[in-house]
C-alpha cells in the first residue's frame, strides 16, 4: 500500500521494508542492519528519510545517511514531540519535495 500511494504521488522508492515484515522493530540494531542486508547495500548507501530524530539517529548509529523530513501534522495538532532535527542529520527538508529535489530527482 505505501508503494502504491507513493507512486500516485510521483514519489518513487527502491525499497519499502516494514518492521513488520522483518520481524524486528525499531530503533533496533538489528533492524537497520538487516534492511541493509536484504538491501545486498552498504549502510553507507542507504538514505533513512524520516521525520522524527529516534529512528534517524539509530540509523545513524548503524552507519546510514539520514533525512530529516518536516511532517508537522505527523503527530496531530499538539505537533511532533521532537520537530528540530538532530544537527547530526545529512539533510533536514521541509517536505518530499525538497528532499526529492535536494536529491536531484
């Protein structure tokens, strides 16, 4: 379902890998290092985009880059708990399109 709404929206990804299919969740090691695995990548090859900095900086942590993406209705109208990313976050974008364009897409 992610991959086909993304596609309706011009947002193509190479890969979508639930926790849930994995088995393992996260911010678990474990879950980064075998989405890189199935991936056959390097960590260092692979972009986490996400908009909350504990998913981001345990991706970090496993030698991912990371995009920090603006989602200010994420967690409805109180806001997200953490909306400044971590200065340790390669790219922090205001939405997909920014980062799609940041990225040349």
């Amino acid at each position: 379902m992610v991959i086909d709404v993304s596609r309706r929206n011009g947002i193509h990804w190479d890969a979508v890998l639930p926790c849930e299919m994995l088995g393992i969740y996260k911010p678990r090691p474990e879950a980064y290092q075998s989405a890189a695995s199935l991936l056959t990548a390097a960590p260092s090859q692979i972009l986490m985009v996400a908009c909350h900095n504990f998913d981001l900086d345990a991706a970090r942590g496993e030698g991912y880059r990371t995009a920090f993406v603006h989602r200010p209705a994420e967690w409805g109208p109180a806001g997200p708990p953490d909306p400044v990313p971590n200065p340790a976050t390669d790219v922090a974008v205001a939405g997909f399109a920014e980062l799609a364009a940041h990225l040349g897409l």
